[in-house]
C-alpha cells in the first residue's frame, strides 16, 4: 500500500508518519511505499522498512499535485491548511491553500482515471459550525461558519462528498476538535492558547491566557487524532453514504477546567505560570466558536478517544512530549 500525507511536517503530520512506521501497516495492508509532502520539508523517518520519498513546495501550485499522484497511491492524507487566526488575517493566502489547493488535489485525483479511486481523508475542523449554538451540536446542525477559515473548511466538506458522490475517489472528511496539547512551538492559530496554557508551565515557562476562563470549548489529544485519521483510512465506508463529513468525539472543557486540571496533575505552582492577558483579537474569533457536541454519528461508525478526561490530556502530553516529567 503506497500512502501520500500532504501536511506531513505538521504536528499531527508528524505523528501519524510516526504511527504508520512504527505499525507497518495501514488496517490489514502492509505498507509498501509513503510519500510526505509539505510547504518545508518533513523529517525523514529512520529505520523504516518501505521506501519513504519527502518533498517540498507548495502544494496550491499548479502541476505539483499531479506530480505527487503520478504513482497513484492507494490513501491519501490532506492534512496541509493555513491555520485559523492566519487565515483570518490573510484573506488571499487562506483562501489559495484552503480552497484552491484542496480543489486542485481533488481534480488531480479525477483526471488521474477512472480506473484511480483511491481512500481521501480531509482533515476539516469545527470552526465550520457558527453561532448561535445549542447546548451540544448534533449531526443534524447545519454549518454556518463565521470565519474564513472555517468557510474554507465547509466548501472543502462539499467538494468531498461531491466528488466521492461522482465516484472520484472514496473521501471521508473528520471535523477536528482543537488538538490539546499541541507539542513545539506556538503557532499563528487563534486557538493556540489552549494548548499554550498547559505546554508552556509544564516546561517551567510562563504563557498568557488572552480571554477568560468561562471560556467553553471542544477538545482531543494529539494521540486521538491520529486514531481518528487511522480509522478513517481504514473503516467500511458503506455505512457513511453521502454524508461523508463527520464531527469527531472529543471533551468540552473551559478555561478554567482545563487550569483545574492542569493544578490537580502537576500542582498550584505550574498553574500560577498562566498570566492573564485579554487579547480582543482572539476573544473575538473565539466567540463564535462551538462549545460542545454530541459526536453520536462518529462514535457510532467506530471513532473513539483516547481520553476520558482532561487530566488525561495532560498526562499523555506528558508521557509522550516530557519524558514523563514536568518542570515543578
């Protein structure tokens, strides 16, 4: 099974690459060939039992993603976006990577051949769902997104479920909660501070806190989200029909939950790290963000969570980016 990741020197990129080399496989295939692409040039795994070939460049280029589908692999990943907050204030950058780029891929894939259908996993996000909001978003609510980014996102659900419709390819798009804790260094998404406010005292540093802690919103683990990619690649699609865009399970915490936690794990002294800082910018995108779902269609095809709780959260960002330590 030859597999293609676009976005693949993301984080989440990162450790689903991570994942397939060290499984081998993808569901009952072997893995026989991965191609990873991005803007910059992913880190090459080592000691890999199949080829691995790595390029760089921009994949809303024309010709570049007929180029990387000249071998026709057999799962494509589309992880590569422009992020929420740089989409929002890059207007024609968002709307050239997010859209242009997705359509693009896709029509890459139809012109390939008919005999070429390959798996496609998008990676969408919450932020296609707009205010106002029930208690929890079911599968039924309509998407009404308030940013760009967000727009971007839902006109790429379309194009998905047209284009698996018109028998193209196999798509299946997962809504992504935000990733909590998101590893390395801070990026240009407008929900950066959640993952900010516990990565950052947990490494002995100080983070700033830009809206307040009444501040409800949907999460998942980084180890989730490769789970929800890995199922999505691997699972019987005839029970998803046309729709073929789905809300991934996650947990709905605030702020303040979330600080609680992060005081019952690693203690008062971590959390006094947190300044508080009002940033109207980022309160503003954040306000028209979903707080809680009911991910009752995903569960029921099979995606599930890695944890149960936001103390879980912490622990596995622990486990798997500290070495099982913290900065007390």
């Amino acid at each position: 099974m030859h597999i293609l990741v676009f976005g693949a020197a993301g984080m989440v990129g990162r450790k689903l690459v991570d994942r397939l080399v060290t499984d081998g496989r993808l569901g009952k295939d072997a893995i026989t060939k991965m191609t990873l692409h991005d803007v910059v040039a992913a880190k090459k795994p080592k000691k890999v039992g199949f080829p691995v070939e790595v390029s760089a460049g921009d994949f809303a280029v024309p010709g570049v993603a007929e180029k990387l589908l000249a071998n026709r692999p057999d799962v494509i990943f589309h992880l590569a976006a422009i992020v929420s907050g740089e989409a929002e204030l890059d207007f024609d950058k968002g709307y050239r990577i997010n859209l242009d780029g997705t359509r693009m891929l896709f029509d890459a894939i139809r012109l390939t051949g008919s005999s070429y259908k390959p798996r496609v996993v998008f990676t969408s996000s919450i932020a296609v769902f707009g205010a106002p909001f029930p208690e929890a978003i079911g599968d039924e609510f309509f998407t009404t997104p308030l940013l760009s980014y967000g727009t971007q996102k839902a006109i790429g659900e379309l194009l998905l479920a047209d284009y698996s419709r018109r028998g193209f390819m196999e798509g299946v798009g997962i809504r992504l909660p935000t990733i909590c804790i998101r590893p390395g260094l801070p990026n240009k998404a407008a929900s950066g501070f959640f993952s900010g406010i516990l990565r950052e005292p947990l490494s002995g540093k100080e983070a700033i806190l830009p809206v307040s802690e009444d501040v409800r919103h949907w999460h998942a683990s980084p180890r989730s989200a490769v789970g929800f990619l890995i199922h999505a690649a691997t699972m019987d699609t005839a029970a998803i029909g046309p729709r073929r865009n789905l809300t991934m399970p996650g947990l709905s915490a605030t702020v303040g939950e979330q600080i609680a936690a992060l005081k019952r794990v690693a203690g008062e002294k971590v959390a006094a790290r947190i300044r508080r800082e009002p940033d109207a910018f980022i309160a503003g995108i954040v306000a028209g963000w979903p707080r809680n779902f009911d991910a009752r269609r995903a569960r029921e095809l099979g995606f599930t969570t890695a944890e149960k709780t936001f103390d879980d959260i912490i622990r596995i960002h622990i486990d798997e980016e500290l070495g099982g330590k913290f900065v007390a």
